[in-house]
C-alpha cells in the first residue's frame, strides 16, 4: 500500500514543501525582531523598484482576462478526468471561500482607518478624504484582486485540457524538464503559498481569540489563544481530509448561508439607511476612480498598501487558481473568468460597505473614534473590530455568529490550501490526493504561523511574502504567454 502511494507521490515537491516551511519558520524564529527590521527594509526597496510594474501590470491582467473571455476563446470548455461536476451556487461557495478566509472580515471593518490617517491632513477635503477611505478598500478587493486570483486558473485550466496528465505546478503549466528548473518554478509555486497562507492565518488567529475572549468574558491568554488554533485545525484538516465532496463543498456552502444572513443582521439592526446611502455613493465613486487608484504610483496608500495588497494576491493566486480548476469541471473559460471576477467582486465589495460604513456612522456619531485609537496605540484592530460588533442590539449572538463565520472562513480557505498541496504533490493532476497527504500539510500549514503568531513575527512573512511575489511577475508573464498559446492550439485543433 505505501508503495503504490509513494509512487504516485511527486516527492520534490513533498520535500520542497517542508524543506521551505521550516527554513522560512528558522529563520524568522531565530531573529524576530532582526529579521523582520531586514525584510521590511527589502521590501521597502523592492516596493519602490516594482511599484509601477505591480500597479500596471495588475490592472493589464484585468483587462487580459476580459478579453479572452468576451471573444470566442470564452466558449472553451474545460473537461477534467476524475473530477466532479458542481452546480453554480456550490462553485461560487468554495471559490469565494478558498480565496479570501477570516482576512476579508478582519479588513472590512477597520482597513478604512488607515487611509482616512493618511489622507486626513489639516488642508485636506474632509468628504473626499472619507470618499477615497471608503474606497480604497472596495478597489483592493475587487475585480483586479479577483483578477489575479483568476490568470492562473485560465492557465491551469487550458493547460490540463491539452495535457490531462499535467502536474497542478507552475512546472507543470509549462511543461519544464529541465529538473534545476523544474525545482526553481516549484520552489516559487510551494513558496508563495505558504507565505500568503502564513499572513492570513497570523492575522485570523488573533481575532478569533479576542472574540472568544469577548464571548466567554475571559482575558485573552496563550492558552485561549492555543485553544483557538486548535479548534480550527480541528476543523479544516477534517475537512481537507474529508475532500473536495464531502468536506470543502459542504462547509463552503454552510458558511455562506451564515455569511449572508449576518450582513443581513448587520445592515438591518445598524444604521440601514446610512450604510445604504454611502454604499451606493462609494460603488459609484469606485467605478468612477477606477482608473485613477489603478494608476496611482508614489504615494503612501500605493507603495504601503495597493503594492502590499497585489503582491498578497499573487502570492495566494496559486493555490487559489489551482483550486478553482480542480472544482470546475464542465465550466467553459468565459464561466470561469466572469464567474471569479464577479462572485469574488461582489462578495467582497458587500462585506466592506456594509462592515466599513458601520464602523464609519460610530466614528461620525462620535460613539467609537476609531481613527484616534488606531494611530495612537490605545486598542489593537481585533479589540476594535469586537467592539464595533458589540455597539449593535443583540451583540452576544452576533460575535457567536461572528466567530463562528471566522471560524469557518479560515477553515475553508486552509482546508482548499491543504488540498492543493496535496494535489500538487502527486505526480499527475487526475490523480487524487490521498487524506492522510492533506492532514500532513493541513499541520504543515498551521504550526508556522502559530509559532510566528507567538513570538511576534508575523509581519516578517508578511515582507516574506512581497519578496516571494517579485519574481511571480515574471511568472504572470509566462502565465498569460501560456493562456495565449493554448487558446490558439485549441481553437486550432
């Protein structure tokens, strides 16, 4: 039995996968503090270097993608062996699920703060800065985010419908060789998942703590912060070993429901017609800056925040990408593209109005001056984020739900990562991935950001992260040169 698994192993990138995890864990572990004053300094460089190739380029691929899937390269079909069918609602859930996790909650609420503290200078218009606060958080969420999510995907997917026997690596979108290459283009694909899943998980523990702490009226500690980390491994590993079917699927679709019906309870119990009105206004103040935030290079908001935000986004493109194809069998290319542009888009764009402008009328009303607590140190953004919650009616069962959305937020976008490891580490996509493989990087996944978590070096991986994004740019380039071949020897054919 292990030989047949063994076997059917791709053991470079099972290697690739711990050898990397535990030198980037090494490294920050030894020297948090060091190491994350050097990366940070890195970064600050290379933010600068790359700014406008980050912002044009993000944008250029937007626009890429809607073009192949408006011309006749939009009616492809992706046929997939050994891979199941899955109704809209159903692959709209798990890819919403897998790409944003507990991170879009932790932002929704409070990411305006930080653009109204920068934009808020004493000559500066007061309703113009509180236009691009609400704003900017939409753009960084939406469709050119959702777009990046998305080019490998269109890649993966054209790829595999030439070649069913490809391996779900960037060293198999390209049909590499060369075993020197074949490790560089792995390394980079293993690396920047386990730097994005790293930040998203540094950043989702902690709040899931505090608002456990609130629930239980018990002071947030290690312990209750270990408790956390193991309720929610709990959940995802069983859920990744379980499988795309039985565990992703299921959950997804649970958790949208609750998504759906706490924006509800938020929107209703709230301020309704104040989140309705500057909703409305901040979508049509979007659409019509759009250009202009893509575009925007040499300001603090888009070399520390937009740069940060793409890199992020590319960073979890492949596994996110990955897993999309694995869940979209029988989609045509133009579903694929339309379909995670949008449902992606929306999702978020709905979760930060209405969570954004909540937390926006407290500060207007003089009830939580949000702005002032932040740049002043006075309350970390989880005990803001709960405290906001708890200003509205009803605040006990809406933090349970809150949390529990957390919860399983997190869960389904690790369990999808868990999977995609997995899959990526068998030596041809239409083989399944054993559960005991997935358990293995589900653990892989959570003991990194736990310890970082601990120590204080989460925002190490988050410079970690950026670093690793650099040379993906190059690999978004191979990507849509990939997607522009394959169409053509489709069609061709």
């Amino acid at each position: 039995m292990y030989n047949k698994i063994s076997s059917e192993w791709n053991k470079t990138v099972v290697l690739l996968t711990i050898v990397l995890s535990l030198f980037l864990s090494i490294y920050v572990l030894t020297d948090p503090l060091g190491s994350a004053l050097t990366l940070s300094s890195i970064y600050n460089t290379l933010s600068t270097m790359f700014e406008s190739t980050y912002m044009y380029g993000s944008f250029i691929v937007l626009i890429f993608l809607l073009f192949i899937a408006l011309s006749r390269y939009g009616e492809i079909q992706v046929i997939l062996e050994n891979k199941e069918i899955y109704s809209f609602i159903s692959w709209g859930s798990m890819l919403f699920a897998a790409g944003i996790g507990a991170a879009l909650l932790y932002w929704a609420t409070v990411e305006w703060i930080d653009y109204y503290n920068i934009l808020n200078t004493p000559l500066a218009d007061k309703k113009e800065v509180m236009l691009y606060s609400r704003a900017y958080p939409l753009f960084h969420w939406s469709f050119t985010a959702w777009a990046i999510y998305c080019l490998p995907a269109v890649a993966f997917a054209l790829a595999l419908t030439i070649n069913k026997n490809s391996k779900l690596t960037f060293s198999g979108i390209f049909n590499i060789n060369n075993k020197i290459l074949e490790i560089l283009f792995d390394a980079l694909f293993i690396g920047a998942i386990l730097c994005g899943a790293g930040v998203g998980l540094g950043l989702s523990f902690p709040l899931i703590s505090t608002i456990f702490s609130k629930i239980f009226s018990i002071e947030r500690s290690a312990y209750l912060d270990i408790f956390t980390i193991l309720v929610c491994l709990s959940i995802f590993s069983t859920s990744a070993y379980l499988g795309i079917q039985k565990g992703i699927k299921r959950l997804s679709n649970f958790n949208m429901v609750l998504v759906i019906l706490f924006l509800i309870s938020i929107l209703l119990l709230g301020p309704t017609k104040y989140i309705l009105i500057h909703s409305i206004e901040s979508y049509g103040f979007l659409i019509k800056k759009y250009p202009e935030l893509s575009f925007a290079t040499g300001t603090s908001i888009s070399k520390d925040w937009s740069v940060f935000y793409w890199a992020w986004w590319m960073a979890l493109a492949p596994m996110v990408g990955a897993f999309i194809v694995n869940i979209s069998n029988g989609k045509t290319i133009r579903q694929i593209i339309l379909g995670t542009i949008m449902i992606g888009s929306i999702g978020c764009i709905l979760s930060m109005s209405i969570l954004s402008n909540l937390s926006i009328s407290l500060f207007e009303q003089n009830i939580l001056n949000s702005p002032e607590l932040i740049s002043k140190g006075l309350m970390s953004r989880e005990d803001l984020i709960v405290e906001t919650i708890s200003t509205l009616s009803f605040s006990y069962p809406l933090l349970i739900a809150f949390g529990i959305i957390c919860i399983i937020f997190l869960s389904t976008t690790y369990d999808s990562t868990s999977y995609i490891l997995a899959s990526a580490s068998m030596k041809s996509s239409n083989i399944e991935s054993s559960g005991k493989l997935r358990l293995i990087f589900a653990f892989l996944l959570v003991i990194q950001p736990s310890l970082l978590m601990f120590i204080g070096g989460v925002d190490s991986f988050k410079w970690i992260m950026v670093i690793f994004s650099v040379p993906l740019i190059f690999i978004y380039l191979l990507l849509m040169t990939s997607v522009i071949k394959n169409v053509y020897r489709i069609t061709k054919s």
